[in-house]
C-alpha cells in the first residue's frame, strides 16, 4: 500500500509523498565521498549542484559532510560543524526544496535543524548518538531511521533489520518523535554493514519492509553491488544501473530513492510510476 505524508515547513517549503516516488538529491559537501568527494564541497560548488538538482526535480537535496564510504576516516563535531556551516545557509538560501541533513551525530544535527534544515537523516539509525532522538523531537521534524551495523553477521537478514527498525521506531516513538515523521532507510551499501551478496538479496526482499507502516527510502545510487553486475564498472558509469535498483525497489513498494543522477532518475521514475500506479 502506498503510504502518503504531507508536510510543510515555517519557511514555506513543502514535501507531499502522494502517487508518485520522492526523489532525493545527493549533495555531497566532502573531500573524500566515494563517488563525487571534492566535487561540491565549496559554497559556489554546492549551490550550482543544488539548483541543477532542484530544476532537475529533485523533491528534496541530502546535504552531508562527513564521508560514510567504506574504510572513510571519522572527523569530530566541530569539523562537521564547521563543514555545515559553510554550506548550509548558502544552499537554503540558493534553493526552495527541503533539506536534509545527513549526520548521526546529535550536536551536528542540532546546529543544522536549528539553522533552517528540514529532515535529519541518520545513518546509524539514532543509535550512535543517545540524543539525537530528542534533538529530533525538539525541532519536530521528519527523520529517516537507516539500518546499519559493524559487521556482517546476521541470521536471516531481514528478520534482523526488522529487529533493528522495530527497536529504533521504539526510541523515536519515547522521544517524543511524531509517527508520521519516521522513515526507514534499509541501508544499502558496503560501508553499512552489509556485503554485495547480502545487498542484493535485500534488494529483493524489500516488500517485507515495505509493508509496515512507515515509508522507506532507498539509497542504492552508484554502490558497489551495481559495479560488481556491471564488470566492475566505476561509480560514475553506475547510473542505468541505478535506475534499475530503483525500478526494482518501486515495484516493491519503496517511496523514496535517494541518487545522484536527479535527471535520469526523474525521467525514468516518472514513467515507472505512471505504469505502476495508473497516474499519468
């Protein structure tokens, strides 16, 4: 069943998931993310991508400072801090969709929230940081609870990522964090616990996830399973592939995807979705 959500911000800005598949802008502010690290980490550079992203029709931009590719090397809260706040205002100011905020940590997402931000995006699943929940229900707003872990050891891996999410969605729930602002992210990657096999198979089972009751965002753009079924192929040439993982995750109920490429996903969602969905 196709979830809907309604949401508007005090600065006007607004999100509606309805018939259609969000589409969520990849902006990443680091010098060393896998795919486009130092690519958009000036203010200059982050506003150009954020406006291409915007007129491409991205629903909403993800902004992130800190790489959290496999092997990336942890920075502190004040060099995230100080990465956002170099960013942050010049790409509200420059755009007129939401922004999230893609961090763990309960001071960064503080200072974001408390700057204009709009979602926090949490890839430790309000795990890594005991307060990041409350910093979440202070400012009211939607947060996306991904799955994630330091290993790669499960029974069988879904019934563990229910366990996951069902103890997660308990601490946003005691928090104070409104059920219709609770989103789930499966937590596609290498970097988030999880190998090219195991990736995979989640891919095709993400209908037990998506059918409880609160939207899930997928975030497959340019992994590293893609690349394996593409004769190793590098991230940049990982797009079509992409869409593929994306299309596959529609038909399974997904609400959300979260890519790089705004334009070639715009295009072919909006055609899955008519097909699927009967809107046209």
């Amino acid at each position: 069943m196709f979830k809907r959500r309604s949401y508007k911000w005090d600065d006007g800005r607004t999100l509606v998931l309805n018939n259609s598949t969000l589409i969520m802008g990849i902006l990443n502010g680091t010098p060393d993310s896998f795919s486009d690290g130092g690519k958009y980490n000036t203010p200059t550079a982050a506003i150009a991508h954020a406006r291409e992203m915007e007129m491409q029709g991205a629903d909403l931009i993800d902004l992130g400072v800190e790489s959290t590719r496999a092997g990336h090397t942890d920075i502190s809260v004040a060099e995230e801090i100080s990465r956002m706040e170099a960013l942050l205002g010049p790409v509200l100011e420059a755009t007129k969709v939401p922004i999230s905020i893609d961090t763990y940590r309960a001071e960064t997402a503080d200072y974001a929230l408390s700057h204009g931000a709009h979602i926090l995006n949490d890839i430790w699943g309000l795990r890594y940081d005991p307060d990041i929940a409350a910093v979440a229900a202070k400012h009211k707003v939607p947060v996306i609870i991904m799955h994630n872990q330091n290993d790669t050891n499960y029974g069988d891996i879904i019934e563990d990522m229910k366990a996951f999410f069902f103890a997660s969605v308990d601490i946003a729930l005691k928090e104070g964090i409104l059920p219709q602002n609770i989103w789930l992210d499966p937590g596609i990657g290498i970097g988030f616990g999880k190998t090219d096999e195991q990736n995979i198979e989640v891919m095709q089972r993400l209908g037990e996830l998506t059918a409880y009751e609160y939207p899930v965002l997928l975030g497959p753009s340019r992994k590293r399973f893609i690349g394996a079924m593409l004769n190793d192929c590098p991230p940049d040439q990982r797009d079509e592939g992409t869409v593929a993982a994306c299309i596959t995750g529609l038909i399974q109920g997904i609400d959300m995807v979260r890519v790089h490429n705004v334009d070639m996903h715009k295009k072919a969602l909006t055609v899955a979705d008519a097909l699927l969905r009967g809107e046209f």
